[in-house]
C-alpha cells in the first residue's frame, strides 16, 4: 500500500516537473525584446553632454513609456525628464525620421548632433 | 576581479555564521550546504551594505571599499579563531537513511532549469522590466559617484522608485565598480546565486530535516513552478527576499539546550537583510519580532522574550540603523503611502474592495506556479501528515509569519494609491514567489518522511 503511495506520489511529482520545464521553455520563447541594441543607440550621448545634470526628452507618436525609461537607463547618471520644454532635449525618433525632424522639430529646436539610428540632440530655439 | 570579489565577500559571510552557528559538521553533509548558502547570502548582503554606506558616507572608490573589507574579514578571521569553540545542535531530528530516485529526478529538473536560466540571461542580459527599470538602474546611478547618488534622488524620476532598499544595487554597484565597467554579467550572476541558493537551502534543510525523498519533492515543487526560475533569470529582487525570508524561517527550528543565542543574532541579521532588500522585508521583520515575541511567550515567560529580542537585536540592529537612515534622511517616502487619511479610510470602509481582493488572492493561490498548491495537496494526501513534536513550535511559528504576511499584504492593496485591478495584476503573483520557499519548507515539515527501510517493513 505505502509503496504504491510512494509510485503515485513520483509520478505525480514527475508529471509536475515535466509540465514545469515545458511551461518555462514555452515563458522563455515569449521574452521581451532585448534591450542591449536600445541602450547602444544612445552612445556618445552621454560624453557629448558631460558633467550636465537634466535634459529634457522628446519622442515621435505616441508616448512610449518603454522607450523613455530605456533612454534613461542609458544615460545614468544624467537625469532625462519627460519634458520637451527644457533648454536641452533629447530627441528619441526612431528610423524614417527626416519629414518628421523637418516638419515639427526643426521649427521648435536646432539639431546640436544626430548620434544616428533615430537618437539626436536638440537645443530649443528662443520663441 | 569578479571572482575574488564574490569570494571575498562569500568569506565575510563564512566566518560570520561559522562563529555565530557554531556547528561542527562534515564537509558536504546536509547542514554543511545549509551553512555554505547562507554564508553566500549573508556575505552578500554586507558586502552590500558595507558598499552602500562607505560610498554615501565618504565617497570612497571601489578599491577602497574592497580593502577594508579585506581587513574586516582578516581581523574577523583572527578575532574568531582564538575564541572558545563550542558545538552545537542546529535541529534534534536526524536525516533519515536509504534513498529513492526521486532525487535524480529533482537533479534533472535542476540542470534543466540552469540551462533555462541561462538561455533567459543570454536572451535577455538587463534582465526583465524591473530589473533595468529599478535595481539596474539604481546601480548605475550610484556606481556613478556623488552625481548618481544626487540624481537618483531627484523628483523628476520618482518612477524608478528611488526609496527602494539599496542591497542589490549595492553589490551590483560594488562589483562594476571593482571590475571597471557595467558588464550585464554582474547582475545575471547575482541574480544565479540567489535562485539557485533558494532552492539549494531548502532542499539542504528539509533533506536533513524530512530526509532525501522529501528534500526531492519540496526542490521539484520550487523548481516545477516555472515563474520562479524565470522570475529568477529576469533578475527579480523577490527571488533574493524570498532567500533571506526562507534563510530567517530555517533558524526558527534551532532546539539547542542550552539555546545558541548565536542562531538568534544570525536570524536578526538576515531578517534585516530582508529589509534590505526590499519594502515588504520591512513588513517582514515587525512580523517576525512580533510572532517571535508571542510564541516564545506562549511557550516560556516575558523574561526569555526579552532575553531573544537582546539576542535578534544584536544582528538586527546594525541593519536597522541603517536602513533607518537610509529611509529617514536619503530616499523619498514610499509612493504607497501618499493618500490621504480620508482617503484611506473610505478604502479601509469598502467592503466591495475587500471581496475583490479575496477573490484574487484566492485564484491567483490556486493558479499560482503551475497550480503547485494542488500539487502540494496531492503530496500531503498521498504522503500522510507527521509533524514530529521536535519541530512543532518552528512549524507553526513559520505559519503564523507566513499568514500574517499575506495578512500585511492584503491590506497594503487595500490602501493602495494605485489603481486596484492593475495593481493586483502586476504584483500579486510576485509577492505570493517572494514566500514560495518558505511555504514549501513549511508544508515539507507537515509530509511524514519516508526512506527505503521504512518502505521494506
């Protein structure tokens, strides 16, 4: 009786660790986009603005939430407020950006450097 | 660097629980691995605090902070090794002999599980939102000097939590700082020892406490659940809470005579190291001092209460004090308890709210890890319950902190500022990984233990 007990209970045991590994590859397949080629687009920005504290941020679309807390992570130890009214802003437009830079950026702000890959610097202009 | 600085921080934590456990046991036996990984961990977390309050302190660099420690741990070593050395009995009930394959089947799980971890790691090196969004984060800005330590702080980035405890931040910080640059492998290997230490501890300590085929099921259990080693590879801070709660609960079965007050100041120490960690550790060391309080009275007199609250001070306090400081005078309030009281009041009065939050409380139980709690069920069932009378007091001590966990943790969502639906989706499954490994030792304790010659009678 008791070493039946024993089999059901290792079979229940590997039955769970089966549906265990198969749940964790299928959670592994779903990962989220991985970040390291997000981070890397922000290179050079930080140097290019040394021992500056805050700079502002500015986005393309819709607010991206992901994108911006990214963009900070990346420039640690500078401080990247969710505000496109600062002196200084960063600009986070992604590709395909040159009508949207033409059209509603450079009226408002002067590019002060494109690092590339949609990641630029701005200087508000004096209204 | 990496790995003398992991080593030097894993022998700060040796000599401190060799001298506080004072246990004499053969190299590689059950309560041998027990001792390794809590040593990992306690090492660990002073590593961190040591870092923490030597940078904020006196913006010391990395170099500095490791030399000190260096001779920390040489006058500990030569301090130590002169005393009085004395043995003591961690628990009463010996390990059971003979041997069923269900370890091998735990082993398997077990490697597979490394594997998946480390797939998760390469696919994703910053680990899941959390991690880069909060503890990475953290760490730069205070590997980044006075600057980083000011801007962390600012109001315009509120969102990144900044009055989080600092304990994985701090050894993330620790060690990019001692190697030189911010190599994704700091937080990933951090984030491996505390997965897998959580499940090394628990199998180490119900295998000496319930035997092999216990030991086996209880690591299948943690392991099978699947969101624990994911959670554990997105270098979740819960994994390390759930660690240090695990590594506090395990002491409670301590039955020395006379008592090892040592034990006690090891469990204030980790349970401040919870604090450490993360807010809800907080919530843990006032559940844990006041059940403490009510058993040890329950069981003797006020007078022993006192004598044990000496002895957790001693480890607790240090912590405290600083933690204290840190929630006092450096990190903003908790965005938890911004509301007003007449808000939290109409909240504290909605019954609605608090139906809403048994119901998910309930599914999200059930659902939990892969519906291990129904697993769970099967193994009591099917295992039958003993609950030897040795180790009753720690069994019930572990349940009552546990409930009154959960019990804090309802009511913080309760009061929650946040919206009630989002908040319980998002974190509620995390808090119920955080007490994991301390449910399963606790249900272990309740299996009846079998071994082969019991099997053959």
């Amino acid at each position: 009786m008791k070493r039946n007990r024993i089999l059901v209970l290792s079979i229940a045991a590997i039955i769970f660790s089966l549906v265990g590994i198969f749940r964790v590859l299928r959670l592994s397949s779903g990962q989220d986009q991985e970040i390291s080629c997000d981070i890397k687009r922000f290179d050079g920005v930080k140097e290019y603005l040394g021992d500056r504290r805050v700079v502002g941020y500015v986005y393309r679309g819709g607010f991206n939430l992901r994108n911006y807390y990214l963009a900070q992570y990346a420039l640690v130890p500078i401080i990247v407020v969710n505000n496109s009214n600062l002196p200084l802003v960063i600009g986070n437009f992604g590709r395909r950006n040159r009508r949207f830079i033409r059209k509603s950026i450079e009226p408002k702000y002067e590019v002060v450097k494109n690092f590339g890959n949609g990641v630029f610097l701005l200087r508000r202009k004096k209204e | 660097m990496f790995v003398i600085s992991l080593l030097q921080s894993f022998l700060l934590g040796f000599i401190l629980v060799n001298r506080l456990l004072l246990m004499k046991v053969p190299t590689f036996s059950s309560l041998w691995w027990v001792k390794i990984f809590l040593s990992t961990g306690v090492g660990i977390g002073m590593s961190s605090l040591i870092y923490v309050s030597m940078q904020y302190l006196f913006q010391l660099t990395p170099l500095t902070i490791f030399l000190i420690e260096l001779v920390l741990l040489s006058a500990l070593f030569l301090y130590y090794r002169g005393s009085k050395k004395e043995s003591y009995l961690l628990m009463i009930q010996q390990p059971l002999k003979g041997r069923i394959r269900m370890t091998e089947v735990f082993f398997i799980l077990l490697a597979i599980s490394i594997g998946v971890f480390i797939y998760n790691s390469y696919l994703n090196p910053h680990g899941g939102w959390d991690a880069w969004a909060i503890w990475n984060m953290h760490a730069r800005f205070i590997s980044s000097g006075p600057q980083g330590w000011e801007n962390l702080f600012s109001p315009h980035i509120t969102w990144t939590h900044p009055d989080y405890p600092l304990l994985i931040p701090g050894i993330i910080a620790r060690n990019w700082g001692l190697i030189g640059n911010r190599t994704p492998m700091v937080p990933i290997t951090i984030a491996f020892i505390f997965t897998f230490g959580t499940v090394g501890l628990l199998v180490a300590i119900v295998r000496f406490l319930k035997g092999q085929y216990i030991s086996a099921l209880a690591g299948i259990a943690l392991l099978g659940t699947a969101g624990f080693v994911q959670l554990g590879a997105s270098q979740s801070a819960d994994i390390t809470l759930g660690f240090f709660f695990l590594s506090t609960l395990i002491l409670l079965y301590e039955r020395s005579k006379p008592r090892n007050k040592g034990m006690l100041i090891l469990a204030g120490l980790l349970a401040g190291l919870a604090g450490w960690t993360k807010n809800e550790g907080l919530l843990f060391i006032m559940v844990f001092l006041a059940v403490r309080f009510l058993v040890t009275a329950w069981h003797r007199n006020i007078k022993t209460c006192f004598s044990e609250y000496l002895s957790l001070g001693k480890g607790l306090i240090p912590i405290g004090l600083v933690i204290l400081y840190f929630k006092i005078k450096i990190a903003p309030g908790s965005d938890l308890f911004n509301d007003s009281m007449a808000h939290i009041l109409d909240k504290l009065l909605d019954v609605e709210r608090y139906f809403n939050i048994i119901k998910w409380f309930l599914r999200e139980f059930f659902l939990f890890g892969n519906g291990v709690v129904l697993v769970l069920l099967a193994f009591i069932f099917l295992a039958g319950v003993k609950l030897g009378k040795e180790i009753r007091r720690g069994v019930y001590t572990c349940l009552l902190v546990l409930v009154l966990m959960l019990v804090g943790y309802f009511l913080i969502f309760v009061i929650t500022p946040k919206p009630l639906e989002w908040h319980l989706a998002t974190s509620l499954e995390r808090l119920y990984y955080q007490l994991a490994a301390s449910i399963l030792l606790t249900v272990s304790m309740f299996l009846r233990p079998w071994s082969i010659s019991e099997n053959k009678r």
